[in-house]
C-alpha cells in the first residue's frame, strides 16, 4: 500500500471494513430475510401460497429439500436476500 494510503484513519476504515465482512453471518442473513418478508404483506402473501401445497401434513411430514427447491418464489426471494 502506497505511503499516501497509510494515514490512520485510512487505516482504521480498512480494519472497520475487515471486522464487519467477518462478522456478518448466516443467522444474520436470515433474520434479515425474515423481517422483509413479515415487514412486506405482499411477499409474505405469495409465498404463503406458495408453500401451502407442498406444508400439507406438517409437522407429521417434512417437505424435502428437492421439494423446496422447485418452488421458484422462494428460491428468488432467497436468492435476493442473500445478495
């Protein structure tokens, strides 16, 4: 890194941004996929219909992770939530 680029406070932002890339997790990830899809009626809705065929007989039956991926609301929001 060029001597220019070396101020404290350069340097700092760089340890900020490091720290955060580290600390951002899956739980995190998911709690924020989570609140946009309670927070917005309209996704919530479409995804509800979505999986209401394939959740008949839960708890007793588990849909199959094959099972999941061929929903393709869920995939996109997913999908979105993790970009």
């Amino acid at each position: 890194m060029p001597e220019s680029e070396q101020s404290d406070e350069r340097l700092a932002k760089e340890a900020q941004v490091i720290q955060s890339a580290g600390s951002t997790s899956t739980a995190r990830t998911l709690s924020h996929i989570t609140f946009y899809i309670l927070a917005t009626p309209a996704i919530r809705e479409r995804l509800q219909n979505e999986l209401r065929n394939i959740m008949v007989g839960w708890p007793d039956k588990y849909p199959s992770w094959v099972e999941l991926e061929r929903l393709d609301y869920l995939q996109a929001v997913l999908k979105e939530g993790l970009r």
